[in-house]
C-alpha cells in the first residue's frame, strides 16, 4: 500500500493535506523478529504498516501476553507516548519482514498546529485505536473462547496462515490446548 492509500484509510484528507502528512512519512524496511517498541521506552514514533505483520504484547510475569496483531494498513502506536509523551507498557514484534512509514510525533504535532484537517485525522487515528481496544476488552470479558476463535477466523481469516497458534492462544487468552479442542470442534 502507497502511504496516501494507509492515510486515507485512517481518514479522508484534503489532497494538499495528505501529500503535507504524507511528506513527512518515511519508509522502512524492518526484518522479522525486529523489536519496534519496547515496554517502558518512550516512543517518539507511530508506523502505518504498508505490507507485513506485527504483534503487540507484554509480559506478565515469565508469560508474554498478545494484546494484539497489525496488519497491512493497520498503524502501530503506543498510545500512552503518543498521548501523554510517557513510556509505553507494550512490546511490538515484527512477525514478517515489513515495510513500513516511520512518523516523528513531534512532526506530527507541528502538522496538528498547521493544518486543522490532518489534527483531526491525528484525532481519528487515536479514537479508532482506543475502540480496537474497548473491542478486544468487551470480547475478552464477555465472550466466550470459541465466539472469540469465530470472530478471529471470521474477520481476519489469513492472520491464522501467517502467525504461529501459541500467539493465537495467548490473543484469545486461552492455552493452545484449549485452542486446539476449539478448532476441532470448529472444523
């Protein structure tokens, strides 16, 4: 995906104030097993995933916990730096060799003051980060594992085919045995 395409897909944008956000976007190319960000590191910058794979994590204990995965035009951002400027809780692992556009939060905020339109898209991104988040929260608490494992299977069908079921197991927040019952039971 061309970074206008990842942008758009956050929200719309006036074409001067898409190729002004899209100026300061810079690709990336980052191998598998990259570790983007790191828990408890203020990060001091979001990516738009052009093409690749990454999951979000953190550790509980000895046990890393998947909150959750990005994929080709999903952003990865650690809200609480982007927010608040103070270090992030999350660890985001590159599953796949990715490339990604790198944007400086500082950059960013500069833009915000600039130009009214890419503030809101800034505004747009963060909401539709926090109602990911209230999701994987209402259906974790809620919902029962093999509803989870449907809706997984439902909306985002290849992520089964590029991620290895123990950090499917530990996003459902079931063991991998209960995971394989679930698929049986499922097929």
């Amino acid at each position: 995906m061309d970074i206008l395409t990842v942008i758009s897909a956050i929200a719309q944008l006036p074409s001067a104030s898409a190729h002004r956000l899209a100026e300061i976007a810079q690709p990336v190319t980052l191998r598998k097993g990259h570790l983007l960000f790191q828990a408890g590191k203020l990060e001091r910058n979001i990516y738009l995933i052009s093409q690749g794979l990454a999951r979000v994590y953190y550790h509980d204990g000895a046990n890393e916990v998947t909150l959750c995965f990005g994929m080709d035009g999903d952003s990865l951002i650690s809200l609480r730096s982007y927010i608040q400027r103070r270090p992030g809780y999350e660890n985001i692992e590159l599953l796949e060799t990715s490339e990604l556009y790198c944007l400086k939060i500082a950059e960013l905020h500069e833009l915000y003051a600039l130009d009214v339109h890419i503030a809101n898209w800034g505004r747009k991104l963060a909401e539709q980060e926090l109602i990911k988040t209230e999701e994987r929260l209402m259906s974790r608490q809620f919902k029962p594992a093999a509803e989870r494992y449907h809706e997984l299977v439902t909306n985002q069908p290849n992520l089964l085919q590029r991620v290895q079921l123990g950090y499917i197991a530990s996003y459902l927040g079931i063991s991998q045995v209960t995971l394989s019952r679930i698929r049986a039971e499922f097929r």
